[in-house]
C-alpha cells in the first residue's frame, strides 16, 4: 500500500486533516468506488462526497475496496439544505453514515447556508454540535459561508467550524474571508480550487473560462516542470489552504497529488494571487436556497439537451 503523501493541518479542536484530498461532486456512481479506492491506494487520505452529490453508498464502497485502515483516512461529508433544522440533521447524519457505512465522520458540515431561513441553518449547526459531543464526529464545520453568515452562525452557537469549505482558486481568492477564517482559527478548505467549475458552468458555454490555460500558469508550469493544476494546487497548499480537485482520469489523480516534491518562490506566489477577477463560477451563497438550487440544475440539463 503506497502510504499517505499529503501532509497534515491542524484544525482549531486538535484534529488533523490532510491538506490535499480527492473530491467527488458530479463523480458518476458507475465510477466513484473504483476513483476513490484507486486515489486511497495511490496515497490520498482525505475523501470529499456530499449527501447532495448522491453517490456516498460507491464511496463508502471505494473506501472499503481500497483496503487502507479507517483510522488513516479522513472522510468528509455535507448535510443538504434540505435536511436543515435540528431533528432533520440528525436524521440526515444517520442516513449519510449507514450509506458510507461507517462509524464515524471526521468532518461533517453544512453544505450551504440558507439565508431565507437562516434559523434552520442554526438549528442544524446545533445538531452537529451535538453529534460532536456524542463523538460521531470528530471535527464540524460549514460550506460556502460569507464573513456575514460566519458572524450570525458564531453568535447563536458554541463550537467555531473547523473548516469553511468554499470556491476558491487564483480567479477568486478570497482575501477578505480568508482574513476572516485567519482570525477566528477557521481552516479555509476549496473546492474547485483549479476553476473546474469555470469551464463546467460557464454563463457562455462557447467562451469556457480556463484558468489552467493562463498565460501565467502555464509559465510557471514550464518553470518547475510541473503540469499546470499541479502548480495551481501548490499555490493552495502553500497558503495554509486545503484542497480537494476532482477528476474522473486516473493519470490526473496522481498529478493532483504529486505537489510535494517542489515549493514556488514569493514572487510566483504573488503572481498568481494577482490573476483574482473574483470570478464565482458556482453559485452566489447570499442568493442560495432550494428554489435556487433547481433553477441551477434545470439550467444544467438545458444545456446538455441543446
């Protein structure tokens, strides 16, 4: 077994997390067991799924195939707006352990904030409070979070997130909320840290964004020898960020993971903070709700139809 190759952080209750992990939004369930045990046999140890992302049962099967220890991995997974509210997050925590089939989650978050009813949002944080004080969690925390909703989350509850896990890549780097998360020993965790979510949701899908295409990227990628999301993720690491790319090919699986071997200079590092547009190309979390959510996804299934 190839052991793990990502360091570790230290989370504000004493917990480590790795700082490079294997993500699996819109990872196919005819694929997900087979992507996750390959990444956990070829060093990974942190795993991303959601109960929103539907495939936690080939997951949790991807887990068990690939033959590493429990005790070695980190598994993350989100309530779904949906199951907000106390009684319904504790149901919906059960339901995502007997799926992953198993004892515990080491990270269990709130997956979006539900500004149109922010009180459900609360209540369901405070059930996670309670499952972290019964143990089944070793670690809580949110997802796409602004400074705003942090302030009104931390003010009606006990336990400060561990995490804050939100879109964030060099086209949108978050400086502000970081400074936030700094502060408040909140760890910054990014999905789609290598603007995925640019080229796969385009507002002009015959103009895709392509951070791994900028000029400056590709430049530094030259210079280290390095493909351009590996240079990309070096950048997250190297800002105290954790970060979990998702791919589907198994060659990107092993680059994404192999960032340890090299370190960019101040000034690459700078450089690449400079290409922030504060470019979103998931959704705004101010504007979020159910009814948001399905416009997105009709909006999805419109553009694979045409």
């Amino acid at each position: 077994m190839v052991p793990a190759k990502s360091p570790t952080i230290k989370l504000n209750n004493g917990v480590e997390m790795p700082v490079l992990g294997v993500g699996s939004f819109a990872l196919p369930t005819i694929q997900a067991a087979d992507d996750i045990a390959f990444a956990l046999q070829n060093g990974y140890r942190l795993v991303d799924t959601a109960t929103n992302y539907g495939n936690e049962k080939e997951v949790g099967e991807g887990i068990k195939r690939s033959g590493v220890k429990r005790s070695e991995l980190f598994v993350t997974t989100k309530l779904w707006i949906e199951d907000f509210g106390y009684d319904n997050a504790i149901k919906g925590f059960e339901n995502s352990l007997k799926l992953l089939g198993l004892d515990y989650i080491d990270l269990y978050i709130l997956h979006w904030p539900v500004p149109t009813d922010f009180d459900k949002t609360v209540q369901a944080y405070k059930a996670l409070e309670k499952l972290y004080v019964d143990k089944k969690i070793r670690a809580i925390g949110v997802s796409n979070f602004t400074i705003e909703h942090l302030e009104n989350l931390m003010k009606q509850t006990s336990v400060v997130p561990a995490i804050n896990q939100v879109e964030l890549h060099p086209y949108l780097i978050q400086k502000d909320l970081r400074g936030f998360h700094k502060n408040h020993g909140i760890v910054t965790e990014c999905w789609g840290p290598i603007g995925g979510e640019l080229t796969n949701s385009a507002s002009n899908p015959t103009a895709p964004i392509r951070l791994l295409q900028d000029y400056t990227i590709v430049k530094l990628a030259e210079k280290y020898k390095k493909v351009t999301a590996q240079i990309v993720l070096r950048w997250h690491v190297q800002n105290g960020m954790i970060a979990i790319p998702k791919s589907q090919h198994y060659e990107r699986l092993l680059y994404n993971i192999d960032i340890f071997d090299f370190e960019l200079t101040a000034d690459d590092m700078a450089a690449i903070d400079n290409l922030n547009k504060n470019l979103h190309g998931g959704p705004l979390p101010n504007l979020f709700d159910v009814a948001a959510f399905k416009k997105i996804i009709a909006g999805r299934k419109t553009k694979i139809q045409a």
